[in-house]
C-alpha cells in the first residue's frame, strides 16, 4: 500500500503532494512502482496534528481519489463519515480509519458500500496520544480491542472477508510498545483477519537508529516491514514503494 498524503503537514513528506496535480502524478508512479493499492489521506494524523474541517479534508481528497481510480485500487484514509461517502461514490475501494470504525456512520457507510474496511487501533486521539500511553499488556490490549472493532463491522453488515485489522504503530504507543507488537504481531494476526501494518519511516525508527530526518529512515522501515510480514502481517502500508517492492522481490525470490 502505498502512502499518498495530501497534506501540508504530514510527518516525512508533507507539502510535498499537497497540490491535486502532484498528488495525482505521485498516486500514478506509486502504481507503476508496484503499489497494489494507493492510500490516499487528506488529514495528518502525526502527533499533535491540528484537525482539518470536513469541507477542507474533501477538496484536498476527492479530486485526487475520483482520478486515481482509473489507475487503480485507492483507499481513502479518514475517519469523517462524509468523506468517507463520497470517496467510495467516486470508487475507493478501501476505507482505512484510523479511530477504528468507533463511529457508527463509519460502520454503515462500509456495509452499504460494500468496500474493504480497514480498523486500526489507537490510543486516545492524535493530539494528546503520545503523552505517555500505559498498557498493562499492549499486545493483549490491542488485539482485544481489534477483535471488538471487527465484531462491529460485522454486526453493522460487513462481510467478515472485507475486514482488514491494523494495530496502529506508532499511535498512543511508546517505542518499547511499538517493538512488543511488531515481535508478538502472530497474536493479532491469530484473531484471522488480514493484517495490516504501517511502520514506514516512522518515529520509532528514529529512536532506535538516531535518525532524525524521516526522509532517512528507508532501511529502519524495510528491516520492520520484513520483521511483520514474517509474523503474517499481508499488507505494509509505505512511502518508498519501488524499494519495498524491491526489497520483497528479492526476498521471496530466495526464500
Ligand atoms: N499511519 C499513518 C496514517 N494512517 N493508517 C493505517 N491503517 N496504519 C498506519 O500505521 C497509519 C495510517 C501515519 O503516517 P503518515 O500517513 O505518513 O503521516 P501523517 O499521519 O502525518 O499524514
């Protein structure tokens, strides 16, 4: 999946595709490169990131979704129900929300539409969730509450094959929190619902290496994205498409 941010402030590539005609361009290469799937956002949710008004959010969004989907499979990354509506009527396939389907309307607009739904957890909500989050058992925690947010989908309509769970890396977690659920990932993959993981150029990878620039952190991303498709998680979402779909290439060339 690759990472398409129409945002002027998104953690490592914000501003870069916050015009539509770039984030078009980008979208189309993404595919090229080997995306299965361009995940297109219009709202950062980096910590501390400032929330976006509905109408603001549709115009950065829409344009770019309604022309992608010619070139193929887009998924809307949002949490507002209107959004979300209005970029499956213009052909996203996908809706990634990363609050996790907590709002009913969510929850219906994915079982009218009958598009893939993609549940993430997170702690708290992006402006505060990294003011030190405590889990007793984070993997426990975590895997927990994706169950429930599936059980929701599905009572709400959507077909048990259209749910995707995400355990929100980075998101209200603290480095060794973020080290405990990609090195015990087999425990929500368990739960039987495709997993999907974002760790691409991510903090964490910060921590661990001292790289301060995001834009740097290419080897720290592929060295976890490898570590959860090891543990069955099905889909890395990424910013660096070519070399992921490199990377992987080799590697399952060999083994
Ligand atoms: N991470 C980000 C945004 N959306 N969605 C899912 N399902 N999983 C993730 O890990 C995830 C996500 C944050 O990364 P990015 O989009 O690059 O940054 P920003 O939120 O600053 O736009």
């Amino acid at each position: 999946m690759g990472v398409l941010n129409v945002t002027p402030d998104s953690f490592s590539d914000g501003g870069l595709f916050s015009r539509t005609d770039a984030a078009i361009r980008r979208g189309i290469q993404m595919f090229r490169e080997g995306a299965d799937i361009v995940d297109v956002g219009g709202e950062s949710t980096r910590p501390g990131a400032v929330p976006v008004a509905e109408t603001e959010e549709l115009e950065r969004v829409l344009p770019v979704v309604e022309e992608l989907t010619k070139h193929g499979p887009v998924s809307i990354d949002t949490s507002k129900p209107e959004v979300a509506r209005l970029c499956v009527k213009a052909g996203a396939r996908l809706l990634n929300d990363v609050t996790g389907f907590r709002s009913e309307a969510m929850r219906r607009i994915a079982a009218e539409s009958g598009v893939s739904a993609c549940a993430m957890h997170m702690k708290g909500e992006p402006r505060t969730m990294q003011d030190d989050p405590v889990y007793d058992d984070v993997v426990a925690e975590v895997r927990d509450y994706l169950r429930s947010r599936a059980r929701a989908l599905e009572e709400a309509g959507v077909q048990s094959n259209a749910i995707w769970l995400d355990p929100g890396i980075g998101f209200g977690k603290t480095l060794d929190h973020n080290i405990e659920l990609l090195r015990r990932l087999d425990e929500i993959v368990s739960l039987g619902y495709p997993v999907l993981v974002g760790v691409s150029r991510k903090s964490f990878i910060g921590k661990i290496s001292g790289e301060e620039d995001p834009n740097r952190r290419l080897p720290g991303s592929l060295a976890a994205a490898l570590a959860a498709v090891e543990r069955g998680a099905r889909i890395v979402r990424v910013h660096d498409v070519a070399e992921t779909v490199q990377f992987f290439n080799v590697k399952a060339a060999i083994a």
